[in-house]
C-alpha cells in the first residue's frame, strides 16, 4: 500500500511538472503558426504521392531544383542555373552552400540518387522521372540531364522532384519510396524527414499532428517569421470553422462558401478567397453507341455535336456562380484556367445562355422533347459539387432533357466513372488542374483521344476524339518555339470548343479561413507555402 | 466454468470471422482505392500494376482468404493511405478511444444509477421530473447535434475548452494518457460528456424502472416491517436487485460505446480508432477497415463474457445452480 502512495506521488508529480512545463511562457521571438487542412498528410515520403496537398506541404521540408514563389512563378531553387544546352540536354547548376537538415552538403549526387528513388516501384512520381533518360555527373555541383525527346517544360516537370539526402537515405535504408505494398523499406522517410527546406519535422503522429522547427541553417532568405508550427489535420468542416473562431488556430482550410458571413462577422478572424486553378466543367460519354444510362436506344445521342452544343447553351454559368457559389466562382468557356500556361482569354468566354436557341438544336438533332439521361457528379471532391449538378439538372430540365443526378462520395464515384471501371458514365462532372500548370497536362490526359498504349486521354472520361487534337498534343509536348507551340494551343482549344468536347464551367473559389494574427499567401494551387507565413 | 469461459472464445473467432467475410462482401461497395493512392498523372499501366501488386483484381472470396490467413500469422497488412502497419496504427490509436469511452461510461453510471435511484424513489418530485426531462433531451438528440453545441457554447463563444484534439499526452511506453496534463483533462470534458449522455440516460431510465418494478416487491415491504433504515432498504435491497439487468446493458453498451465513438471522435478530432475507421471508409483503406470491424467484434465478444462472469458475481442463485450449465431467466 506505501510503496502504491509512492507510485501515485511520483505520478502526480510527473504530471504537476508536466503541466508546469506547458505553461511556461513561449521563449522571446518564438512565433508559432497553427492550421488545419481538411485532409491528412499521408505520408512525409517525397515520391510517396503525387497530390496536391502533399506535394505542397512537403515543400516546406524538400526543395526541388526550380520551384515557385508567391505568385506562381518558376523561380531558380535549388539549381542556380538551369538551361537547355541542345534540344535533349539540359545543364543544371546546384547553388552552393545548399545544407540538408542533418547538415550534409547538397551535391550533384543527391540529386541522382533522387532521381532514381523516384523511379523505384512505389514512387508516384515516376511519370516526371522518366521525362529523364540520364544524368551525368559534371561535377560536385554540375550535371547534366538528358532526355528521351524534346522536352520544352522539363523544368516545370521537376518541380515535384524533391532532392533527398543520399547519406542519410542510405544510412537509413530508405534507397526505395515507401511501397504501399508495405514491407519495412522505404518506412524511414515515410515518418521522417530530412530536406534542404526552411522547416524540419521535429514530430509527425500520422494522422494527428504534424510539428514543424525553424531550419536555422536554410540558404535563402523568406519573409516568414514562423519559428514553429503545428499541423493538425481536421476532417469536418463545423469543427475546423469552430476551431479557427475559438482562436486555437491561425488558419484553416478550405472554409465552406456558405460559412463566410460566420467568419466576417466574427472578431480576429476573416475569409480569404481567391481563384483556384481548378477548372470544373461536364463531360459527355461520345464513345459507346448506345447510351449506359439514358432512355435513348439504339444510338448516342451525345455524338451528335447539336446535343453537345444544345447542353452548353442550356446551362447559365452566371446563375451556377451566384445561386451555388455565392458569387465566388469564375465561369469559363475554357478547359484551363488563367494561371496555366497556354490560357487562351479570346476563348475564355461561356457560351451564351440562350434556351430557344438549345430547344432549336436539340430539336434539330431530333430530340424536341428532350431525352433522358444519368449524371454521374461526386459529392465531397469539388466546391459545391452535387449542388452543381443539381442546378445543371434543372436548367437541363427546361429545354426537355430529364437529368437524373446520381451523386457519390468521391472514391465510389471515381471507382465507377475512371478507366478502371471502363469509364462506366454517360454524362459527369469533373475538375481539373495540371500537375505542371502548362496546358499540355490538360489537354493529352483530358482531350486527346483514349489509346491504351500511348496512356493518352487517361482521364477523357467520355471519350471525346478529334484527330487533331490527337497529332498536336505530342507536338506541344515537345515543341520548343513558345511562338509556335501556343498557336497549337490555341487550335486545340478552338477545335475542342467549336466541337464541344466538355463544357466548361467555371473555375472554382480557394476558400481560406484566417486569424488576424497572420498573413499568409495563398497560392492558386491551393497550397500554404510556410515561407510566406508571417505571424504579428 | 472454464469449459464456459474457452467455449466463448472459440465461439468469438467464429464470430469474427463472420464479421471478416460480411466486411470482405461490403468493401466492393465502398468504392476504388485506386485514385486515392495515386496522382492523377499516373499512367494506367502504373494503376493496373498497383491493382495486381494490392490483390485488387482476386475475387472476394480469394481477397478474404488470404486475409484470414495473414490475420492468423498475426500479420494485418499495411493500410493503403499510411503506408505503414495496421497493427501499428491500431495500437497509437487505440489508448485515446479506450480512455474516452471508460471515462464516459464511468461517468454514465456515477450520474446515470443515482438519478435514477433519485427518480425511482420520488417518482413525483419537483427534481425528478426536471432530470426525466433532461434525460429525454439526451435520448433523443443526436450525438453530432451535441457535440456541436457543446463546442458552439464552451468551445467559441466561452471559449473555456479546447474545440479539437487531445491535448498533450504522455506516453508510458505504448500507451498514451491525457489524464495527466492539463491540456489533455480540458480536451477530455466535452467529448467524454457527449459520449457518456445517451447512456446516462439510458442507464439513469432503466434503474428508474427497476426501481419502481422492485420497491413494490414483497421483501422490500418486510424489510420495512422489519424496521430497516430507508437507506439499508432502497439500496441494500432495492438497488442490489436492480443491478442484474444495469451490468449487461452497461456491458453492452461499453461495446456500443467503443464502436460509435466514431461520431464523437469525427465531431472533436479526437485522435481514436473510431476516426481512424471513417477516413478508411472515406479513402476505402480496406485494411484498416477489415482489422477495425473484427476488433469491435472481438471487443463485443470479450465484454458479453465479462458481462456474463459477473452475473454470478451480483446473482446468488446462479452459484448454487453451480458452474457453467446454469442460466437464469
């Protein structure tokens, strides 16, 4: 019984100190940062998965040879210099003096070595890795890449290429990206970091929080002050607003649209929107000759381009932005949004809202009572996504065609509309960004015709087909002439318009939720760069 | 007693496999963890590959098989989204939802037996009709609803409680605690009130109506003929007898309580297994989801055993019935 007394008082000691040690006073200059982002970070792994929001957060860790600033601009990173040498070649310069958080040097061969972990069995980022054929090692802090073709926007292909240590990957027998497969390989990096970027990962409780510390070594000066910060992943929307108003957070993200008078109209905190580069627009099935889900038999009514069009000028994108999106949304006409490279403004305009004119067309197709049809829309994926196809659905329904909205949590959705699932969809709605910001990562996986061998029109969901578009998109990929290679941007997306292989609707509202304590920059990719944050 | 105790647990593997092929049988309507596992630039050979590499492509049966065979080995894969193991993940998860759900459940029965004790007695009192009242609140409001409230009023407008999370923790080798800290006692209060009111009503409701069953009872009237104090009779007599049907619904409810503080663990960000199970089923994570549903049926089988081992604790007369053939009813 004693010795359990004694148990007890320790405990309770250890608990007072515990406690003691929490409420001792934050060091002068310390500034912490707080946010909450609906998702969680899966994983720390840098070629673990190419997604946004990981790609985005591990940039404040990892750095790649040429990144972004503010703005969106591909500034030099890691490389001082990187320039095409001849049409395969291009020749990179490291900056000097570049340090890892372990306090390794930056060289020529961490950048090999990353190279070809990102091309080792579960890496998703293999796609940019074999945009390079070979490096070879000029010196310690020279090299030269060599591609397979031509490649105009390798630079912009590297961007999510993050440069590893390869002393400590190796010491920590992480040489393979973590496998989802599982095994123990690769593990290391999937719960540790060790990058060149301003913060370093001093604890990462997968799932629950995530803590970052002020590199003091990093090579560049930043506007942050943030000394240290703490991610928490907060999956429902009430909580996460609750919890940016009770001030226990410095920013959230994303806000709903419908929550942004709430955070006006509280003190110390306000909404912070812009636009993403995220193109949402509907899609059509033009493969299949009869319709999965339609009472149309016998034929698609889909190939006929008067339907298309018809659909187009049915649905009033205006009303969409002011009834659905509170005003915040930006409609277009164009498949990518004006942060892209290739955006074409003459074409940027919606077709024109005009009912008699789609009753006309769709009559003339031999439809004028309409038809029946299936959407497939997810709902948790985009801004609004199933009150969009809601509304699409009655603006459908006033020129006859019955729109029947099947709206899905975004994993079943996807596992029915993509290509594992043989693109089972006869009418969807879908957004979209490219991965480079460069039109081309637009129009080969959305607009090219589907061929299984050459992977193109991976995400062409409806199967759209033009011969053109089809020749040129291997073009732009690799024509060097920026004169030229915008004009054959530019004819893709007037054919695609002309034909009306998606419609366009607009681009969505970045949605941010912020303390008066901070300012932070909030990038058309949706990504929070840590760099930029900085703390009153 | 024994032969009883070993006849459960083999009675609870096959409980859990059951639930393990009805699990197996749902997951294919759950949706594609493809998409979530890649970027969208990934090519379809990438895809296909990693659907063979998963086993995606086997049939149910195959996929439940090999399951079941790796579950045996102690192996309980790795889940798709975290990359690491399901074991792993379980055990981190599991010391916040066992300390959130014993924590409501005590304080279910602490508040729950004595307002009910309290409303048995005065059926007609002024109090007992202000707690039936209040207890038809925690009935029927959903559990999301309160928790929002709760975090509306203490958490944004008082601002006395923290909205999210668990506060600091301290680790005493694999298990974690926030009993310990301060931040972590704060982050307790509202989920563990959120949780612990539905049963505190329940309970608080079924000791009433025992309560009322057994006062009229004849050896209650000859313990007062006996001249016993009020208090040796309604809770030396009354509540003791009472008890038998409180155990295997409290029991029972602590299954319940593990298993659906799912909504409050998503409602205060609570780091549990609970959410960890509903972002699996959001990001079909199918190991996750597969070690989750036979965990909860073993916890139930392990909870209706400690449930029926006490009743020959609280029952006499199961004792002199004698060992594992008696049952009462």
């Amino acid at each position: 019984m004693m010795r359990w007394k004694a148990t007890a008082k320790a405990t309770a000691i250890a608990g007072a100190l515990a406690v003691a040690t929490l409420m001792t006073a934050p060091t002068a200059g310390a500034k912490e940062f707080k946010w909450a982002f609906q998702g969680n970070l899966q994983s720390l792994d840098p070629h673990g998965l190419f997604e946004t929001f990981t790609i985005g957060f591990h940039g404040n860790m990892y750095e790649p040879l040429i990144g972004y600033d503010d703005k969106m601009n591909v500034v030099p990173m890691l490389a001082e210099s990187f320039t095409q040498t001849n049409t395969n070649t291009w020749r990179a310069k490291l900056r000097a003096g570049v340090k890892f958080h372990n306090g390794n040097d930056l060289t020529t061969d961490d950048f090999i070595f990353s190279w070809k972990r990102a091309l080792t069995e579960g890496s998703d980022m293999k796609v940019p890795a074999r945009k390079i054929k070979e490096i070879k090692k000029i010196d310690d802090l020279t090299f030269d890449i060599i591609t397979s073709n031509p490649n105009p926007i390798l630079p912009r292909s590297l961007l999510i290429l993050y440069v590893m240590d390869k002393e400590w990957s190796v010491a920590h027998k992480t040489e393979a990206a973590t496998n989802l497969k599982g095994g123990e390989e690769g593990n290391f990096a999937n719960l540790n970091a060790n990058g060149t970027g301003p913060f370093m990962v001093t604890e990462h409780a997968a799932g629950v929080k995530t803590m970052l510390k002020r590199f003091d070594g990093y090579w560049q000066k930043i506007p942050s002050n943030v000394t240290k910060a703490t991610f928490t992943p907060i999956s429902q929307d009430a909580t996460r607003v609750a919890a940016l108003l009770s001030g226990e957070l410095d920013l959230a993200y994303p806000v709903p649209v419908q929550d942004w008078q709430r955070l006006k109209d509280a003190p110390g905190v306000q909404p912070l929107a812009g636009p993403e580069a995220r193109t949402i627009f509907l899609g059509f099935d033009q493969v299949r000759d009869e319709l999965l889900y339609s009472n149309v038999k016998g034929k698609n009514p889909f190939k006929d381009v008067r339907v298309r069009k018809a659909f187009a000028h049915a649905i009033n994108v205006e009303a969409i932005k002011k009834k659905v999106m509170r005003n915040a949304s930006f409609p277009t006409g164009l498949m990518v949004a004006p942060q892209i490279g290739g955006f074409v403004p003459a074409l940027n305009a919606h077709w024109a809202y005009d009912t008699a004119k789609a009753k006309k067309l769709l009559a003339d197709a031999g439809y004028p009572n309409g038809f029946e049809v299936t959407m497939d829309c997810p709902n948790d994926r985009y801004v609004n996504d199933e009150k969009i196809c809601q509304a699409s659905a009655a603006m459908l329904a006033r020129i006859g065609v019955k729109v029947k909205v099947l709206a899905q949590t975004k994993s079943k959705y996807f596992g029915k509309v993509l290509s594992q699932n043989n693109y089972d969809t006869s009418f969807f709605l879908l957004g979209w960004t490219p991965g480079t910001m460069d039109a081309h990562q637009a129009i080969e996986p959305l607009m090219a015709c589907r061929t299984k061998e050459k992977g193109r029109g991976l995400f062409n969901l409806g199967g759209y087909c033009n011969e053109r578009i089809y020749a040129l998109a291997p073009m732009i990929e690799s024509e060097t002439d920026q004169a030229k290679r915008a004009a054959m941007i530019k004819e893709v997306f007037k054919i695609h318009q002309d034909e009306v292989g998606h419609i366009p609707l607009h681009q969505q509202p970045l949605s941010w939720g912020v303390s008066d304590r901070v300012t932070v920059n909030q990038r058309p990719d949706n990504v929070l760069d840590l760099r930029y944050v900085v703390v009153k | 007693m024994f032969a009883f105790i070993i006849r459960r647990l083999l009675q609870s593997v096959l409980v859990m496999l059951t639930v393990a092929l009805i699990a197996f049988a749902l997951f294919r309507f759950v949706g594609d963890p493809i998409n979530n596992l890649v970027g969208q630039d990934t090519t379809l050979q990438d895809r296909q590959q990693l659907r063979e590499t998963l086993g995606l492509n086997d049939s149910v049966v195959v996929q439940y098989w090999r399951y079941v065979v790796n579950t045996a080995k102690g192996d309980f894969g790795y889940s798709y989204m975290h990359r690491r193991p399901v074991k792993t993940m379980l055990l981190e998860r599991m010391p916040a939802t066992l300390e959130l759900s014993i924590i409501s459940i005590i304080l279910a029965l602490f508040i729950g037996v004595p307002m009910g004790v309290y409303t048995g007695l005065r059926r007609d009192g002024f109090l007992a009709k202000i707690f039936m009242s209040i207890s038809l609140i925690g009935i029927s409001l959903p559990t999301f609803l309160i928790g929002i409230m709760l975090i509306l009023v203490f958490g944004v407008m008082l601002r006395w409680l923290p909205t999210f999370g668990r506060g600091e923790v301290v680790a005493f080798g694999i298990w974690t605690t926030g009993l310990l800290t301060a931040s972590g006692l704060k982050a307790l209060i509202m989920p563990a009130i959120t949780l612990a009111l539905f049963q505190m009503t329940l309970i608080m409701r079924l000791v009433r109506s025992e309560m009322l069953e057994v006062l009229r009872t004849d050896y209650i009237k000859f313990a007062r003929a006996r001249g016993l104090s009020n208090r040796a009779v309604n809770f030396g007599h009354a509540l003791k007898n009472t008890l038998v049907p409180v155990i295997t619904i409290t029991g029972l409810q602590l299954g319940s309580v593990i298993a659906f503080a799912i909504i409050t663990e998503s409602v205060f960000q609570w780091p549990g297994m609970g959410r960890m199970f509903i972002e699996a089923v959001a990001d079909v994570d199918i190991p996750v989801m597969a070690a989750y549903l036979c965990l909860i049926a073993l916890f139930f089988v392990v909870i209706n055993l400690i449930v029926d081992l006490l009743y020959y604790a609280v029952d006499p007369r199961l004792r002199i019935d004698g060992g594992g053939s008696g049952g009462h009813g």
